[in-house]
C-alpha cells in the first residue's frame, strides 16, 4: 500500500460523537485553553495541542512539548523546580520562491481539529486557499505513542489543488536552545542537560518526504533540520512522516545518545504505520481496562471519556520516579508539581483499573520519602511530612509569595502548614493494599510510608490539659482559613493514618516476622514508641459535637460571620475575590470540600444521621473556589441519594475543562477534576466500595441515566459491572480470576468466572 492510500486511513476520526472532541474554525480568543484540552500525552511525553497552522512565518507550529521528570530550578530562583520544556519537534516551514508561506489562522477556510479519544491521536483538516500562489489540502495527525512512550510521530498528507511553482518543505526543532544546555546539536540528534538539576535530555529524529508516492531525497540538511524542494502540480499528493525519540537521563550511568537511537532504530523499524498500530492497540487494551459507558446522557458521556482519556494518558507504570502534576503534562500552571491531588483524586482511578500505574505513583512517594523527612526534620518533628508541592527530590517546592487576584502579593502558608498531604498519601497507599494485595509493594515500600507518616502525626498532635492530644497551626482542604488548630479533616485523618499503621505492623508481625524485625530495626521503631502513637490515636482531638453529630471545620470555625452564598449566585470570581481574604478567613465561607472530602473518603467515621447532618451543613457553605471541589461534593450528594444534586455537580465538574467556563484551563487540564468525575460516576453513583471480602455496590443512577457499564480491577481479577435501573439489575461478569464475592445492596453473591451474573437490585434494603 502506498503512502498515499493509507496515510489517507490515518486521518478519518473515529466517527462516534462520543469518542471526539472538536475544534472548527478560530476563535483567537479559545485558543490557549485549546491547546490544554487538546493535548496528546503518554504520561512520558505532553504536546499540547497547539493548532497546525497559525500566525508568522511558520506553517505548522511548534507544540510545546513537556518530559515527565525534567525538573530544573532557575538561576534566579533556586529553591523552586519546574517543569523544562523540551525542544519542539513539530515544525514545518513551506517556502515558495517570494518568501516563507505565510498564515493567519483565521485564514485558513474550513479548519477543524479532532482529539479522538479512543485512539489517542490529534488530527486537523484544512484548505488554503491561494496563499499566494499555492492551493492546499492539509490533513495533520501527531501522536506520542502509549506502546513506546518515547517515541512521537508526526504525519502530514497534502495534496495540491492549485498552484505550479517550486516549493521546499522545511522540517527542523524549534526552542533548542531554550531552558536547556545545549552539548549536542546534530542533523539527526540533539542533546542537553539541566543547568542546576544536572538531567540528560536526548532527542533524535528522522523524517521523510514522498510526492506522489515517490520518495524525495533532502535536498538540505542542518541540525535537527531537512529540507525538500520539488515542483508542485495540481493533484499532486504530498506525505510527510517524522518520528521522534526522546530519553530523560537522571544520572551520568545511561548513555542517552545510545539510547534515544536505539529507540528511534526501533520505531523507524516498525514503520510509522507499526507506530500507529502498537499505540492504538495500547489504547484500545486501556479503554478494555477502564472504559464507562453511560445510556441516556450524552454529554455526561463525552465528559466521562474525556476524561478517561486525560487520566490515561497522564501516567507511566514505567517510571517510579514521576508522579502526576495538578495539571498533568498539558500545561505549565503550577510548574508540573505533584499535590494531593495525585494520591485522593487520581489514584482510586489508577488503583481500580490500572494499579501497575498506581503503583508507579505510590513508589515515587517511597523514592521521596527521604524529602519528607528532612521536612518533618527541619520543622522539629518526627517521621515524614510530605510536600505539599513536590518535583523531584520531594523537597517542599511551594512558592512562599504569589501575585493574589487582586494583583496583591500574598504570603502562601501551604508549603509550611498544609500538611494533610503526609494522610493523603498514606490513605492512598492502603486503598492501594487493600485493592490489590501487592505484598512486595506493602513489604518493600507501603508499610514504610504508612509508619513513618503516623511517626510524624504522633509527634505532630500534642498533648494538652485536656486530656487530648491537638494538632495546631495548620491548613485544611479548605485554604480560606490559615494558621487553624485542629482541623476535622486532618485530625481524623492522621489519627486514620495511625490507625492503618498500628494494623500494618500487626500484620507484618503476625504474616512476615522476620521483615517486621528488620523494618523495626532500620526505622528504630521500639514497643514504647507505638504504644505512645496508641494514645495518640484515643485522645485525638476531632471537633465532633455528640448533640447535633457536627464535626466544627476547626476550632472556632462555628462563631465566625455566617453568610449566605445564595446571595452570591451567579458570581463569576471567587469568594475570596468578592470579599476579601480578611473578610473571608473571618467568615465560614469554605473554599473548597474539607469536611465533605472527609465525609467521600471515610464515610465510616460518620455513623446514621452524621452523614447527611455534616453534608447539609456544609455544602451550602462551600463556595467552590478550587475545581476540585464540585465532584468530591457530587460523589458525597449521590451516595446520600440526592441524585439530582450529584448530577448538579456531576455537571459542573465537566464543564471546567470542556465548557471552558473556567479560566484557568489556559495553564492545563484539570486532572484532579476529571479523577474526581470518575469517582463520581463509579464510587457516587454507582456506589462502589471495597471490604475485606469482596466488592460491594449500592446503585443512585440519576433518572436520566438509563445504564451505567464500568470496568475494575479487584485481587487481580477485572470485573465488568452494569447497572441498569430499568430492569432493577446488576449485571456482573468476572473476565478473568478467580470467583468472588460481590454485595449489592448488602447482600453476598458469589460471582464465577467467566459467567454473567444477573443480581436483582431489589434486594437492596
Ligand atoms: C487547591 C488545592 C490543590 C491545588 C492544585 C489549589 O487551588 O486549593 O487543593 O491541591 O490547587 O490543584
């Protein structure tokens, strides 16, 4: 097959509305938040989805492109790592004999771009019209491939509908010399490293030209740069091909020139039509895994599939020593660092459909355990106090100062007091454990995040006249308020944290003798100590009023001004913008959930009416100023049956990346958002849970949605579970393992392998 025929293939989209999203035309002013929503990522690789044509004297633009892991500080500042862009490798340049072809975006007649979601691919489709002389068809497609993420691929076809003039096809890298040091700059490679972090970046490239099926030697040739010069006819088909290899080096041991060409070798080997192949067959094994489909709502179906797409495309099982920024690799809005983000809204994710992942993201935090340390060290405590942002080394990366709303510099007091993150991460290791029952994970890396997390919190909360041990001076979820004492949602928390830890070390006792001895020595871990994190964990202060079942957010939380946000409807800044941080931190106008995620997370600590008391009281006090916010309220709304409420939410969260209602996609996806819309659909409405013997399910479909179909990992089984609310049944099929347990509505049913079985919900009580 030719070039020609088959790149023609390429470029038809999955025709399912539900699998695509699309861009038509220009809209100067939606372009960066585009880019965001646009972008391809393998979880190693971020290219934005910058259009193919636009402004300047270039045709097809440089993306930018992002490198998991390549952390570097500036000159200026050399406490703070961010994220180094690497060079981009998309360029294209057409020169005609007067000069570069030149393009305003808005120029260009009937441009459309299509992100398909199923096969992870971004294509465009556009015609330029006599710009000057020259009449073209263009069809884009890129890719960074999910089968080999070091390698990107780039094809373009055009054909020629009008114009006879000599042409040249200028293929380079645009920004080598940005950000990086360059030690290497050849025709087919470049090499760079970091100027304070001292990482390795190696690139290497091969690109090839046809006319009509035939191939065209360069006719030029410079560094990461070819040319081809032909004469253009009408009807003449012209097919570009480029592949990239790109290689992060950590240490001087790997050779990445080596390395990047043994990559590139590879792919070149397979054929870009190989390339494509391998990364849709990796696509299609990870929608297999973690697909939802919903009946009866379409754009909660799209939403949901975006967002699929987002959260699989954000991660590697093969690099332990990234984790997923607040905006993934689609933007550089808070610098690629790693919040609590990854561990509460991500990892459920991960660990229920794809825990090769999660675990690749859970042992970032063991290689980073030694920073949060150092940390809970420096601040006079014992254990680890992880980041509260975090890069590469798990050094505290929060800036001390930004610029406010109002253009005021603020003081940001999250590096120092918002330390949740240390239970966050420790909760996310034992929803890992429980789902999976990795035991070289819980031996080698869990069990030590877990102790050395309640090492910090027993020497964190502090005994007082009261007979209760209080944890002063912090920041909860809710970042309005600063300098609190006793946090619900971190009290509760760590004293979980300690709970979980207390229990690991009795399983290790009982299950693994000889590693509890050995991981007791190297921590210095004696019976004295747990027996003090015991007392701990019985006298923790949480702020529970026994009368009305109300945790108080914080110490003094209920005397502060109450105030009414429905007054506040249709704003469009947030709270702390219309008021004022003053009046605000005076106030219980809460940012974002904070007793509501602790009531999502740990739903056991609320017994009967508590559940609801809490959510009713809270909710309307919430003021939504953080975009994760609006789903962990849907999941809590849904499992208390309000369904409408949940899809009131369910909405909201879609809309901050797809509606570009929210600002702030300029700077990138909103990852945690679109993890929280899955823990929505699958913990919230279909009521999924976990206990020690098997999986159980509690169904509140919004009467919109005539089915939900989802798929799980659990105990090294996958599991598909549909439920439909028509028919009053959960349909349950165990693809592969052994039988197990599955509680609906309470009730044990024993599900065999391979066989579809049929529950009544009507057994729910
Ligand atoms: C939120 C945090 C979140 C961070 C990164 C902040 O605005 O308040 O909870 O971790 O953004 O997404």
């Amino acid at each position: 097959m030719t070039d020609s025929a088959t790149m023609d293939q390429v470029f038809v989209p999955t025709a399912d509305p539900d699998w695509v999203i699309l861009a038509d035309g220009y809209d100067s002013l939606r372009e960066v938040s585009v880019e965001s929503r646009f972008s391809i990522s393998n979880g190693f690789l971020g290219v934005r989805g910058v259009r193919s044509t636009t402004r300047g004297d270039r045709w097809v633009v440089p993306a930018r492109t992002y490198v998991a892991g390549l952390f570097d500080t500036s000159g200026s500042n050399q406490a703070t790592q961010a994220l180094v862009p690497a060079a981009d490798w998309l360029r294209v340049r057409i020169l005609l004999p007067g000069g570069p072809l030149l393009h305003h975006p808005g120029d260009v007649s009937s441009h459309r771009m299509t992100l398909d979601l199923r096969r992870g691919t971004l294509r465009s489709e556009g015609r330029h019209l006599k710009a000057p002389d020259l009449g073209l068809h263009v069809h884009t497609s890129r890719l960074v491939s999910l089968s080999d993420r070091a390698i990107g691929l780039q094809l373009i076809r055009m054909e020629i509908e009008d114009g006879e003039l000599d042409v040249t096809l200028e293929a380079s890298f645009e920004g080598t010399e940005l950000g990086l040091v360059t030690d290497q700059l050849r025709q087919d490679l470049g090499l760079w490293h970091t100027s304070h972090s001292r990482k390795y970046l190696a690139m290497a490239s091969m690109a090839a030209l046809q006319v009509n099926d035939r191939d065209i030697p360069p006719s030029a040739l410079g560094p990461l740069k070819s040319s081809w010069a032909w004469k253009s006819r009408p009807g003449q088909v012209i097919c570009f091909q480029r592949f990239v290899a790109i290689v992060r080096g950590d240490t001087k041991d790997i050779d990445p020139a080596k390395e990047v060409r043994d990559k590139l070798n590879q792919a070149k080997g397979l054929g870009w039509r190989g390339v494509v192949a391998a990364h849709e067959a990796a696509w299609l094994s990870r929608w297999r895994s973690s697909d939802v489909e919903v009946d009866g709502d379409a754009g909660a179906q799209l939403a949901l599939r975006f967002a699929l797409y987002h959260l699989n495309s954000a991660a590697n099982p093969e690099d332990e020593r990234v984790s997923v920024g607040a905006r993934a690799l689609t933007g550089d809005d808070y610098h690629g660092h790693v919040f609590w983000d990854t561990e509460i809204f991500l990892l459920p994710f991960y660990i229920l459909t794809w825990p090769e992942a999660a675990r690749a993201l859970l042992m970032y935090r063991f290689h980073t355990l030694d920073g949060a340390r150092a940390k809970a060290a420096g601040m006079g405590w014992r254990g680890a106090l992880y980041a509260w942002e975090s890069a590469d080394t798990g050094a505290e990366m929060t800036p001390e100062r930004v610029i406010g709303p109002d253009h005021q510099v603020i003081d940001v007091l999250c590096g120092k007091q918002e330390q949740h993150i240390s239970a966050d991460v420790a909760y996310a290791v034992w929803q890992y454990w429980q789902v999976t029952r990795d035991e070289s994970f819980l031996l080698d890396a869990g069990a030590e995040i877990l102790l050395e997390t309640a090492r910090f919190w027993s020497s964190r909360a502090v005994p007082e006249a009261d007979g209760r041990c209080h944890i002063r001076g912090v920041i909860g979820p809710d970042e309005y308020h600063e300098h609190i004492d006793d946090n619900a949602y971190t009290n509760v928390m760590a004293r979980w944290n300690i709970q979980r830890a207390l229990d690991v070390v009795a399983l290790l006792r009982t299950r693994w003798p000889a590693r509890w001895t050995g991981l007791a020595a190297r921590l210095d871990l004696k019976d004295g100590e747990l027996t003090a994190w015991l007392h701990v964990e019985d006298t923790m202060a949480t702020g529970l009023d026994p009368t009305t079942g109300l945790f108080e957010q914080f110490n003094g939380y209920f005397a502060l001004e109450d105030i009414d946000l429905a007054n506040y409807a249709g704003r469009t800044v947030p709270m702390d913008v219309v008021l004022g941080r003053e009046r605000v931190q005076k106030s219980q106008v809460v940012k974002q959930a904070d007793v509501v995620a602790l009531l999502g997370l740990l739903p056991e600590e609320f017994v009967g009416d508590m559940k609801s008391a809490n959510f009713r009281y809270y909710e309307p006090r919430c003021s939504h100023g953080s975009s994760l916010s609006p789903a962990m309220h849907g999941l809590v709304a849904a499992r208390l049956g309000d369904t409408d409420m949940a899809l009131r939410f369910f909405r909201q969260a879609a809309a901050i990346d797809l509606a570009d209602t929210h600002a702030a996609t300029d700077g990138g996806v909103h990852i945690a958002a679109l993890g929280g819309l899955w823990m929505l659909a699958v913990f919230g409405f279909a009521g999924l849970s976990w206990r020690d013997d098997g999986l159980a399910i509690d169904p509140q479909l919004p009467k919109e949605w005539r089915s939900l179909k989802f798929r799980v990992q659990w105990r090294q089984r996958s599991l598909v579970l549909s439920i439909d609310p028509g028919q009053q049944t959960v349909e349950a099929i165990v693809e592969s393992g052994d039988p197990m347990a599955l509680f609906v509505g309470g009730q044990p049913n024993q599900i065999s392998s391979g066989a579809t079985a049929v529950i009544p919900i009507v057994s729910l009580s």
